[in-house]
C-alpha cells in the first residue's frame, strides 16, 4: 500500500505543472509544509511568497538576477563590481571543463541551482570524484517545474567557475542573507556549519539573536565588524525589488555578493518558526 501512494505521489507531483497555478501550489504546498496553503489572506513569508509567484509578481526581471551568472551584471550595475568573486569561466556543458586551466582552489556550480555548490580544496582529490557527472545532472534540473518557482524558466542553465572564498579556518564561510523589502533591510539570517548540519539563525540590525525566529539553535555569535556596510549594500541592490534576500560573506574584511533570492526554499520555508513567519511576512506590501 505504501509503495502504491508513492507511485501516485510522484504521479501527481509531475502533473502539477499542468493544473492551474492555485491548485497546483496548494497541492504542493501540503506536500511540502504539511499546511494548507491560505492564499486568498495570505499572512505568512511563505503564504505572501506563494501568492507573489502565482500572481506573477516574480518574473523575467528577478529572473536575471536569480540567474547567478546574469546576476553579477545588474551587481555591477549598482556599483559591487569589487564585491564578487572571481569569475573563471562558464560552461554549457561539464565535459568543456578543462582543470588545468584552472586554479588549485575553486567553486562549480550551475547559474540556476540551489545547494549544489562542488568546492575544490585541491585539484588531486576534486578530480576523484564524477564531478562532471554531478554537474551535468545539475544541469537538467527545472525548477520552474518541480518547485513552481515559474520565474526559472527564463534562466538557460549554464555551470559557472568562482573564486574560491577562502576566510582560514577550512570550513565554508559563514553566510549572512539580509532580507530587504522595498528597499529596506530587516533581518539577518545567518547560515553557520554549512559543511555538516547547516544551522540558520536570525539577528536584527542591531545583532540581537532572535531565538524565537528559527527552529534552528546555535550559540550567540560576534558581530561582525562591517554589519553596517553590509546592510548598506544588502538595501542596495535590493532597492529595485519588493522583497529580495542578498547573500553575502565576510572574508578577512571584505564582503561578497554570494546571490539575490526572491523565493527562498520556493516559497515552503519550514524551519522558521510561526513568529518568524509572520514577522517576515508583515514586512511583504502586496
């Protein structure tokens, strides 16, 4: 019986795409979070996410910047060209990867992806593994359709080669997103042991831990020492959205513009908790 409801499952998952966009998000929204999706009231960060990409508030021009290649473009447009990492080259393809002409440190990843950073510490371990493989797999993935985030149809997925960021302690940075609305920052979610059990916690602008934001749990971190310059640069590039979440780093004093997120987790956020569902969300003007 269980392997039949599976079946049916991943039946009905495919179908989405094809049913009428508020039918098929409440399905797999349920799916998802468990929830009933409230649309015609939406309250929530997630609810509000949800009805921005039904109601194709979240288009072709979030599209260019969710792309991580296209991205770097309007970056540089508001003045960070300095604030990004080094671009290697971009592939259409894995097997146009040539190692040997790369440095011995350096990131893979595909423009339209999302946790599917390949790190290289060092060219004789990275090349162990089937990372052309990966990539390649990477690269057919849809979101537009398996996550309804409708705004990646417009993206051509490529793999990209960066900089590798390096801060010294051999562990991935430390991720700080800012949640922007209207142009304006409001919280800090900061991602911390991404390369075993990824914890993310909030803080406010004046970096109070908000506890009761995340389901998440993790000991009260030190401010870092340019907060203020990194939010000033987060309202930035954000200023030209109604909510966007700019991903920096904080390498030895420098700041890195990692991405720009318009449906973060597509809109079916389950860590955070109920307050900070409604907090983000009373920030979301519709």
């Amino acid at each position: 019986m269980n392997k039949i409801k599976s079946i049916v499952r991943i039946i009905v998952m495919k179908l989405l795409w094809y049913l009428p966009p508020k039918i098929a998000h409440k399905i797999l929204y349920k799916q998802v979070v468990n929830e009933e999706l409230n649309i015609d009231n939406p309250k929530t960060l997630n609810e509000k996410t949800q009805y921005m990409i039904i109601n194709g508030m979240i288009g072709k021009k979030e599209s260019e910047c969710t792309d991580k290649l296209l991205m770097r473009k309007y970056v540089e447009k508001i003045g960070y060209a300095n604030n990004l990492p080094i671009l290697y080259n971009s592939y259409k393809d894995a097997n146009q990867i040539d190692i040997s002409k790369l440095p011995e440190k350096f990131v893979l990843k595909t423009n339209h992806g999302s946790g599917d950073i390949l790190i290289c510490k060092n060219k004789k371990d990275f090349t162990k593994i089937p990372f052309k493989d990966i990539l390649n797999k990477n690269l057919k993935k849809n979101f537009a359709k398996s996550l309804l985030e409708y705004h990646y149809k417009y993206i051509k997925p490529l793999i990209i080669c960066e900089e590798y960021l390096d801060d010294g302690t051999g562990k991935v940075p430390i991720d700080y997103k800012i949640w922007c609305f209207d142009g304006k920052a409001k919280y800090i979610m900061v991602c911390v042991d991404r390369e075993k059990d990824v914890k993310k916690v909030y803080y406010d602008l004046e970096w109070n831990y908000l506890e009761d934001f995340s389901n998440y749990k993790y000991k009260k971190m030190d401010k870092p020492d340019n907060l203020k310059q990194m939010i000033e640069m987060a309202e930035k590039l954000s200023k030209e959205f109604k909510v966007v979440r700019v991903d920096l780093y904080n390498i030895k004093g420098k700041i890195y513009v990692g991405e720009l997120t318009f449906t973060s987790d597509a809109g079916m956020c389950t860590y955070l908790t109920k307050k900070g569902q409604i907090a983000l969300g009373s920030e979301i003007n519709l």
